[in-house]
C-alpha cells in the first residue's frame, strides 16, 4: 500500500505530457468524453455528465503488460482505480468550465503546433498520434484548452509569496528527505459503519499501548493483525517522501516522528494506521528558492489541484455504476 501513484493522467496532464518542454510525446490513453455511441448504463455520473464503460476501458488499454492475466476480481478492481481517475478529471473540467479563464485560438494554436513539431522530431504525424489514442482532431483542442485553462488559473491563484510560503512550510520535501515506515492497518470503507469504525479504532489503541509498553513487536502485530500486503513484511512499506507517495495524512504523521516512534491512530482514505518510522535520510539541503522557484510552483499546482479534488468530491452528485469495492472510489492523487 504505497498510495495512489498510477502514473495516468487526468486530461490536463494528459496534455502537458503530451506538450512537454522537452518535445517528448507521450503514449497516452484518451479519457475525456468518449465518442462511441452510448449502448448501455454509464459507468458513472458526475453531475449529471456520463462517463462510459468505454473510457474506463481506453485507460486501461495503458496499464502495463503482466506476467499472467488478471483474475475478474482484480480486473474490476482495476475499472473502479481507472473510474476514479475519470471522475476526477470530470470534476476538474467541470470547475474550469465555470472558474477557469478565458483561452484565446492563438494560444490554443499555438500548444497544438509544439505537439505537431514534437511529432515530427520523431518521424510521425499528428493523423498517427490521433489514431494511436483514439482522439478525434476536436478532442485533442478541447484537452489543450483545459489545460492552458488550469495553466491560467494557477497563475492568478498562486503568487510569489505564496510560493515562498509554500516552500518554507515543504522544506523536507525540497530538501529531499526520505522516511522509512512500517504500518499496521485496518481496512475502513464507504460502506463500514460508524460503530465499526470505532471498533477498529480501539483495537488499534490497545495494539499501540501493548507494543510502545514492551508486551508486543510492532513488526508481529503487523503479520498478525494487519490488512494490508505489507503485513507479510512486518507493515514495512519502504521508503517515501513527504508528498506524492503515500496519502498526505499518512506522510504527514510519519514525518512528525523521529525513528522508533510510533504514531497515534492515523486515518486515510485506505483505513486506519499505525505507523512507525524506522529510518531517515536526507540529501543535504535545496536549491536556493530563485533556482527551484517553478519546481515549487509545480509542487503547489498538484497540491492545489489535489485540494480541489477532494472539495468538489464532497460537494458533487456521484453516482457509481460498477460494482465492487467503493473504497477504490476515491479521489487519485496527482503526481509530479
């Protein structure tokens, strides 16, 4: 359990992936409105607005090859985590559409003739990457404006001394510092009940009391009781950083404790934790904040659009179509 880290994009970074600075495009699968003719129930309703079992499929058509197919379970398991990515990126349209300024043709011309150079550079044509994704030549616009959309909206919202906020309060993030942690969790769902979760919550405070007092391994609690695969490895989940890697309440208690620590109950989006730090590097301090400044810009765009996310998750009308487990519904987290 190392966080929600899939590696697709939402339609905006969809774009910026595909009109990076370097000129490098990348494969990626469509996932805004889906131009097959609708021939059965939408996977999902976001404010009234479908998303197609057929979009849920083109983004998987990107998952990696494995070694053996995926059992059902975990094929729909994988529709549910895709599904996810796609209300989140319906919801961000959805804002932008009302709070998002203005983009003129010139703008939008100008992106699309970068991506039609990079294209070039690599012996293809726009036609060719239009067919390898699936995405009609307005599709592709329409994805370059949302994104000098967010472009334009991070640019009013975010301003230098936030910026220099943001990076004095994220200094071990800049600074590269890494934690080790190990974890004891237990599995909380949409669908468990508050008494339940009370429940799992006193069973994880008498665990804490028994290991911080001596009775118990904190690495034996984990193979013994946790509902995690990290189990099988005492609750270790490696190292991470503190943004980006696991769920920010996770990170941000693992980051408050100093090695052999042990966190009091943390809850995420996955369940409830107990989290022991057992290792911290850093690689000497950052850049000074002028050298790094669009890095820490970036870092704040996720972080905003990440905010964003979770705000209007709470405020839509979602209605979920797929069956299986609801806690893979939840909102993606967006890397750098």
């Amino acid at each position: 359990m190392k966080g929600q880290n899939r590696k697709w994009g939402s339609l905006l970074s969809v774009v910026m992936l595909m009109i990076g600075a370097s000129g490098a495009v990348a494969q990626v699968a469509p996932v805004g409105q889906s131009h097959a003719k609708p021939v059965h129930k939408p996977a999902a309703l976001v404010n009234g607005e479908p998303i197609m079992i057929e979009e849920v499929e083109a983004v998987l058509l990107h998952e990696p090859p494995t070694a053996n197919p995926p059992t059902e379970v975990q094929r729909r398991q994988m529709q549910l985590e895709a599904l996810s990515l796609l209300i989140d990126d319906r919801l961000v349209q959805q804002f932008l559409r009302k709070n998002g300024p203005p983009v003129s043709p010139v703008e939008v011309n100008k992106k699309l003739a970068e991506l039609e150079s990079g294209l070039k550079a690599q012996g293809r044509t726009m036609a060719d990457f239009l067919k390898e994704n699936g995405l009609t030549a307005a599709q592709l616009q329409a994805d370059a404006v949302k994104m000098l959309q967010w472009a334009g909206f991070v640019r009013q919202q975010i301003k230098d001394a936030e910026l220099r906020r943001y990076y004095e309060e994220n200094k071990d993030y800049f600074d590269q510092i890494k934690v080790r942690a190990s974890h004891i969790v237990l599995r909380v769902s949409a669908s468990t009940t508050p008494d339940e979760v009370k429940d799992s919550r006193a069973k994880l405070e008498k665990l804490r009391q028994e290991i911080v007092s001596g009775k118990l391994d904190f690495a034996e609690a984990a193979r013994k009781y946790s509902q995690c695969p990290s189990s099988q490895d005492g609750g270790n989940i490696g190292y991470f950083f503190r943004k980006y890697t696991v769920q920010e309440p996770i990170a941000r208690a693992a980051f408050a404790l100093k090695v052999g620590e042990i966190s009091d109950v943390v809850q995420s989006d996955y369940g409830l934790h107990l989290i022991k730090v057992t290792d911290r590097k850093a690689n000497g301090p950052s850049s000074d904040f002028e050298k790094i400044k669009e890095e820490v810009r970036e870092a704040c765009a996720m972080e905003m659009m990440n905010n964003l996310v979770a705000h209007e998750r709470q405020v839509a009308k979602i209605e979920i179509n797929l069956a299986g487990d609801a806690s893979a519904i939840q909102p993606v987290s967006h890397q750098r």
